[in-house]
C-alpha cells in the first residue's frame, strides 16, 4: 500500500507495517504506544521535544546526534559507551558511578584523590 501527499491523519492500530518506510513527512504531534521498532533506523530525523518513555533501547547506537539539553532519569546505561561526546556542562547527580571510568580511570579514585587534595 502507498500513500503520496496524505494530508489526514493516519491512525493504525494492531497493525503490522515491518520495512515500511518514511521518507519527507511531517508528523509532529504522533504517538507510538506499544510499538516494537527493533532495528528501525533515523536518520536525519528532528525529535526535539519528543518525549521517549518506558523505551527498550539496549544496543542502540547513537552518532552524530544533538543530545543538548537532553533530560535523562531513572535510566539504565551500564556497559554504555560514550565516544567523541561534548559533555561540557553535563550534570550528573543522585547515579550509581560505581565501576564507571573516563578516559580509563575509575570514577571513583579520581573522586578520592580529588577529596584527599582539598
């Protein structure tokens, strides 16, 4: 099924539309709720304001993305990799640091050794 300049709303419910795809459409204002989209991709996609919630996104990879301003809570990045990342300004408060290194070092020492020299 193709749909060209659809100008209405599209509502599929319990529906099944694997390798579809997506291309120069506006949809501001859509809702995903119980989707399984394992192994979609997005690229060159504006979510700004999206709200992502309750979302599996183990595995998944990100780059070349804009994540300024991003709020992140109750989330789990164990074993995440963060790479060539601009984290200036990045707050990180009430997380369990514990075996989490930058550039090699444990989290944890550097935060001993910098209380032990104040």
């Amino acid at each position: 099924m193709e749909f060209t300049e659809l100008n209405e709303p599209l509502v599929v419910t319990d529906g099944n539309v694997d390798k579809s795809s997506f291309s120069g459409v506006a949809m501001r204002d859509v809702r995903f709720e119980d989707a399984k989209m394992t192994s979609a991709q997005f690229d060159h996609v504006d979510l700004t304001g999206a709200i992502v919630s309750r979302a599996k996104l183990a595995n998944a990879r990100f780059s070349n993305v804009d994540l300024s301003g991003v709020h992140v809570e109750n989330a789990t990045l164990a074993g995440a990799t963060i790479r060539d990342a601009d984290l200036s300004g990045v707050a990180i408060s009430d997380c369990d640091t514990s075996k989490m290194r930058i550039d090699g070092y444990l989290v944890s020492d550097l935060i001993a050794a910098y209380r032990k020299s104040v």
